[in-house]
C-alpha cells in the first residue's frame, strides 16, 4: 500500500496522520441508535443512482445517493445538480446532534448509500464555490465499517487511511478541500450496507 507510515496505528487510522485536517469522533451514536437509523434510512429516503460520464460511455454512479436541506440551497457536483428534498424529522433529529457537536450550523446534508463492498466513491474534493474557501463539513456513518483514504493534491505515493465505524462523526475541515483529495474505495472482502450523510453549509 502506499499509505504513509505503515499499517493503521491505534485508533484504525494510519500513523503520522497529518494535524489540522481531520477530527474524529467514535461512538457519537451508540449501535442500538445507529441500527435503528440505517434501517429507516435505507427504507425511507429518496434515493436516486445518477449517471456519469466516463471514457465517452455514460455509466451508473457507484453507490446511491438523495440530497435533502434547505429550500433553494442546490448544490452541483460531478456534472449533476442537486435541488435539495425537504427535511425530514429523521434528518433534523441527527443534524441537531452534529451541530451541537461541529458547533456549526448546516443547511444542507448529501446522502451516500453504500449497498456492499463494490460500492465507493472516487478520489475526489469537495472545493465548489458554494462551500467556500475552508469548509467544515460533517461526515456521520452508520453501518458497516468502511476505509475512508486521503491523499495531498499533486504528490504521489503518499496516503493516510482512517476507518469510519458505525455510529461515527468524522470533521472534514482547515484545508482539506483545497489541497486534498478523499474517496471511500472498493473492497474485496464482504461489506455490508453503509449510509453515509455528509452536512454541509452552503452560502
């Protein structure tokens, strides 16, 4: 692999992780919680596989996906726009836990609905204007565990990896978006569902 600093050390992320960029909070949600809001995730949110274009071929998203916030904050990535649903009570119910937490105020959260280990997302920042220079933003998991990499813009052979456990808050912040890239990758062994919401602010 080439993840800087060896194996993961203690906590399932890589040694030397670099300061400044990443916070993360296991067990904000305990598993009878988290149990409890995947399934009514999976059952009741709007989800929608997009479509991308790739090698002049149009191919499905790997993975699914729903943006919920408030009206009129729409948000495009990766050649999609997303008009955002309406809040549920589900969604303010978590949102509340992860402002109280992040001590900011979201507007707007991206769901990702990992169905199994051939489901990911690629390398990738999340730097659109809309989010501003240096944005916070709160990535919770529910599910089984998954790897979440990161790697400096324009350096090869340098990575760090932190596994994202059930119940978690991970805080995206600082320079992240700027001069880092972030994916969820495949895996080869078994994985079961995941739902990721990542909150965002956009202005």
């Amino acid at each position: 692999m080439e993840e800087q600093g060896g194996m993961f050390g203690d906590g399932g992320r890589s040694r030397n992780m670099p300061e400044g960029l990443l916070t993360y909070y296991p067990e904000v949600f305990d598993a009878s919680a988290s149990r409890e809001f995947l399934m009514a995730l999976m059952t009741t949110t709007s989800w929608e596989q997009r479509s991308m274009n790739m090698f002049g071929k149009k191919i499905d998203t790997p993975r699914l996906t729903a943006w919920y916030g408030d009206p009129n904050k729409s948000y495009a990535f990766s050649g999609h726009r997303f008009n955002p649903l309406p809040w549920t009570p589900l969604l303010l119910e978590i949102k509340a836990v992860i402002e109280s937490l992040a001590n900011v105020t979201f507007n707007s959260v991206l769901l990702n609905y990992y169905r199994g280990s051939s489901d990911s997302v690629a390398w990738h920042s999340d730097n659109e204007e809309e989010l501003g220079e240096c944005p916070i933003i709160a990535s919770v998991s529910f599910g089984h565990v998954r790897q979440f990499d990161i790697r400096p813009k324009g350096v090869t052979g340098e990575k760090y990896s932190i596994r994202l456990e059930d119940g978690s808050v991970l805080l995206m912040k600082g320079v992240l978006q700027q001069k880092w890239e972030h994916r969820v990758p495949k895996e080869t062994s078994f994985m079961g569902p995941r739902i990721n919401l990542t909150f965002r602010t956009i202005d």
